[in-house]
C-alpha cells in the first residue's frame, strides 16, 4: 500500500467527521456551532480520533446546510465567528488532531457575490463565473438535464434572458471552472485556508467540474417529472481530471495536504483515476458507486469482496478512506446491522470491520454510540431538500403515499443528521432550545453519558479499537487477504505487515454461525470481540449472532 512517502502520518489518521448543525449547540437557538464543537474536544481526544472532518462552517443561507456556499473566506453566523474557528484550530493543534475542511467547488450559493454580480447581466467581469445557455430554440430550458434535487438543472435569469445551470438545488449555480479567472479564485481561497493551518480538505461532489461540450441532452430515461439525470454520465471526464490535477499543483501538492475527493463513479475501478498517486489528484476518495443508498443491493459477502477487490485495484498504488457513514446516509446500525435485538453487538461488528479493512477509518458523529435512524411519521418533518424531491418523484410514478414515507424512513439523509446524543436530559443535551431536527427518542437509553460509565458500551469498544490501530500497525500498514469461509454472512480476512497477522472473524448475521475448523488457531489471541460485554471470544465452534473477534495469530502462523 502506498501513500505518497513523505506522507507516511497519512497512514495513521482516524478521521472523525463532524456535522456542526448537529453536535452542539451553545448559545439555545437549536442549532450547533463551533463553540459548541469546543465543549465535546475532551470527548474527541479521549476517544482517539487524530483528524477531523468539519462539513461546511462557511458563510450559507443553508438551503443545503453549508453546501450551498455564499463567503468561502468567512463563517456561518449561525454557527459562531472566525474567532471561534480560530479557537477550535488552536485546539485541534494543542491536541494532535489534524483539520480537514470541506470545500465546495462544483458550485456556490446563488447568494454569494460572484453570482449576484455574475447573474446582473452578460457583460459583467464575472459573467462567466457560471454556467449560462440560451433558451433552446422554441424556448424553455437549453436541454433535458434533471437536477438531483428534482426538476430541471436549469432556472432562467430574466436580466440575461439565459438558464444557469445547477447539478443540485437552484440556489446552488454550477461554478463555470473553464474559466481561468475563476479557478483562480478558489485556488487562492484554498491557500488561503492552508495558510491558516487546515491540513487538507475534502472536496465535495467533484467528479462534475467539465461539462460537456454543446452540453447534449442526457440519454439517462427521464425521472417521473421528465427530466433526465445528468451527473453520473458526465462524471470523472478527462477535462474534470485535469482541473483536479490544477488543483493538486497549485495548491495540495505544494503544501503537503491531504485530500479525500467525494467522487461518483459509474464502475468501481474508476477511483484509481483519482488516487494514483502518479496521476496527481486526491490522496483518498469517497465514491460513490449508484445507487447511492443501497439499501436493496448491498451484502456483507459484497462489501469484503468490495474490499477485495480495492485491494486488487489500489493494493500497490493507492490509499482508501473507509466509512459505512456520513451525512449523505442513512445509519449505518440500521441500514447494516440491527437496531433491534442484536443493536450493541452488530454496532461494534460494524466498527470492528471498518477499523480493520485496508485504508483511513472514517467515523461519522453518533456512530461510536450506535446511533440509529429516525422514522418522522410524516414528510413535513423532514428537512432535507433530496428528501423531499424522493417523496415528490415517488408520488409523480404512483407510488402510494404510505409506501413513499416507509422509503423515505429507510433512506433519507436527515437520519444522520439528528442531533448527536449526548445524555438523558431533555433534547440529549443538544440544546436548551428548540433543535432545528427533531432529537431521535431513543437519547434516554442511547447517550454519550451512559455510555461513558459503562466499560462495555459501544462507546468504549470504539476507544479500543482506535487504540488498537496504533498497536498494531498491520492494521495501518498490513497486507490484505481475504480467508474463504464457506458462508456468505461468515467474513473473515488477514492483515499482515512485517512479523504480525491479524485476523478478523465477522459473523454477519443475525442467526449463529458455525465456524470451520482450522479457520482460527488454536492459539490465536483474541484481541476485541463485539460480545465483550459477555466475556468476549468462547473458543467454540459457534459464533453468536453478529459475533466478530480481532485476532492477533501466533508468529508462526503469519
Ligand atoms: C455532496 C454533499 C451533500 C450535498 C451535495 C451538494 O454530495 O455530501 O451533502 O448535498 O454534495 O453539495
Ligand atoms: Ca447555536
């Protein structure tokens, strides 16, 4: 495995994804802000973690909470000041932890200035800040492009007489990054946040930066309302590659960052373009591979394949950030385990696989608690704006309207994005006001404080896991092997590195597993098992639902 060689710390970082709207909120108005992220560092520091990943803290008017940026060089009223971001840098600093800021370029608020003065007519120095078309020839929008969001990606500006163009929703415009006075603008915005001490971002939606030429009409078969997808057809084109590669040179490279990109690909084999490191881009990614949310296609036989195959792909040359969660999905106990009878151990199963799989573990806030999502019993209480735009789609292709909510409950984005779950007092302790999302009723049973005084908690297998990467440094740097089971719910795989072998056994199901013989030795040590509330790995030839042991096997056997 390979990170660029004076990267080698890259190897070691355990990423912890905040969302600020939903972590702490200090001052009662309901929503989270950075002072509210410095009351919870102790919180951070003792749970391991040496990176965090912030989503966006930018000035917004929030129609996509922070995607949709209006002041890159400035902070969310909502969530605090640049002094309080300052605050939280010289606590990250003290304490070891590294800053990834989200950034986001494929597009900007239609409040930031650059579009307010781009939109006022077309001969403005910033007209081609953006994506601007005439109507097509008998009028209407310039093709059949959908936004993601739902309806068309174009919305008319009457002072030009032309269509912006907007992937998402019409309040974030498409950058028009074929413009060099652009690019120039967000290249000089990112140095100037390195300058201020980030140590590398993760780059939001980038595989759409070129479009293309005569921008075509989609051949995606049109959604319910009559337009067509167009993101994942133009996604990881050449030109967005060579835009990616400005961006490394101008600014990642030069300054040592590290870079996750959040990528859509149509095949998996795709993300090598963005991770060689020979090719200059990213040093990890996100991708996203359609569907999205998998609800129906996932297995955990496909996910150790997955991991088998990234293996093959990017084993020599290559870097990965591993992650069931984020705030784009649903959480991942639900959507994978069990938030039912086995909710503690299938937690902790999922832990242990995403902290013992090649690459940099990312944890998303609440996950170390076993967090669950969240069924509003109707659409008016959901907040994001995707899912909306999902209940509208289904309804339009006649899907009947109780059905609709059940789909929205299993998928919708807001199930992460519930308010982070800190005790038992009223609203978990997330708020003394009103929060802007409904706080999950489960907080009197699932909270970070019960689970601080209880050594068996989700809470601390977490701690254990995290403090195990830094013993073992197979889990950093190891070999992957996968180990044939006979099952498709029994998992098992070796990591290597130097003298050391670790296995990992996942029985992935809610039914017991019988173990083939031979599969762990005799003498192999048992280093954390998702049952160790219950004394932990048994040496017998059953695995109880949704047991998983981490092994270190003896020298011998490595
Ligand atoms: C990314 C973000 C998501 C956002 C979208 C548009 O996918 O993770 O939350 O809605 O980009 O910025
Ligand atoms: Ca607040």
């Amino acid at each position: 495995m390979q990170t660029s060689p004076q990267q080698d710390w890259i190897q070691d970082l355990v990423v912890y994804q905040i969302y600020p709207r939903s972590f702490q909120d200090s001052n009662g108005d309901g929503i989270g802000d950075l002072p509210g992220v410095l009351q919870h560092m102790d919180y951070l520091e003792q749970l391991g973690i040496n990176a965090i990943w912030l989503s966006p803290v930018y000035r917004s008017p929030n129609d996509d909470n922070g995607y949709d940026i209006s002041g890159y060089q400035e902070i969310m009223e909502e969530f605090g000041t640049m002094a309080d971001w300052e605050a939280f840098r010289d606590q990250c600093k003290a304490r070891g932890i590294r800053i990834l800021m989200d950034l986001v370029v494929n597009h900007s608020s239609d409040e930031h200035p650059w579009f307010e003065e781009s939109r006022s007519s077309r001969d403005n120095p910033k007209s081609d800040y953006y994506i601007w078309h005439d109507p097509a020839p008998a009028g209407g929008p310039p093709n059949n492009w959908a936004s993601v969001f739902g309806g068309s990606a174009w919305e008319f500006e009457p002072r030009r007489g032309q269509y912006y163009l907007h992937i998402f929703s019409k309040k974030q415009p498409d950058l028009n990054w074929d413009c060099p006075a652009l690019r120039e603008e967000i290249f000089s915005m990112m140095d100037w946040w390195a300058e201020k001490g980030v140590d590398g971002f993760r780059v939001d939606a980038i595989s759409y930066l070129e479009k293309p030429q005569g921008f075509p009409d989609s051949p995606l078969p049109p959604q319910p309302d009559g337009y067509s997808l167009f993101n994942n057809w133009v996604a990881g084109s050449e030109g967005t590659h060579r835009y990616i590669r400005m961006m490394h040179d101008r600014v990642f490279g030069p300054r040592g960052l590290v870079t996750v990109g959040e990528v859509s690909l149509n095949r998996p084999e795709e993300v090598v373009d963005y991770v060689d490191p020979d090719r200059r881009e990213f040093t990890m990614a996100i991708p996203f591979v359609p569907p999205v949310v998998e609800i129906a296609t996932w297995s955990p036989e496909k996910l150790v394949a997955d991991a088998a195959r990234d293996w093959a792909l990017l084993g020599e040359r290559g870097w990965w950030a591993r992650f069931l969660s984020n705030h784009d999905k649903p959480r991942q106990v639900s959507l994978y385990g069990s938030d039912k009878a086995f909710w503690e151990p299938s937690a902790k199963l999922l832990g242990l696989l995403i902290h013992t799989l090649p690459g940099t573990p990312f944890l998303y806030q609440g996950e170390e608690l076993g967090m669950t999502n969240l069924a509003f019993s109707s659409i008016d209480q959901y907040n994001d704006p995707e899912a909306k735009n999902r209940y509208r789609q289904l309804l339009l292709e006649g899907t009947d309207p109780a059905e609709a909510l059940r789909t929205i409950q299993l998928e919708s984005r807001d199930n992460a994005r519930t308010p982070m779950q800190w005790d038992d007092s009223p609203n978990a302790g997330f708020t003394t006001g009103t929060p802007w999302l409904q706080v999950n009723p489960n907080y009197t049973r699932i909270n970070a404080a019960a689970q601080e005084r209880d050594p068996a908690s989700i809470l601390h297998f977490y701690r254990a896991l995290i403090a195990l990467r830094k013993e073992h440094p197979a889990l950093s740097r190891g070999d992957f092997a996968q180990v044939a089971t006979g099952s498709p719910t029994l998992l098992a795989y070796r990591r290597t590195h130097a003298r050391e072998t670790l296995l990992t056994v996942l029985n992935f199901s809610s039914q017991p597993a019988e173990l083939p013989q031979g599969l762990v030795p005799q003498d192999a040590q048992a280093l954390l098992s998702s049952y160790n509330r219950e004394g932990g790995w048994q040496g017998t030839s059953t695995l109880r639902p949704y047991e998983a042991t981490l092994f270190l096997l003896p020298a011998a056997q490595a």
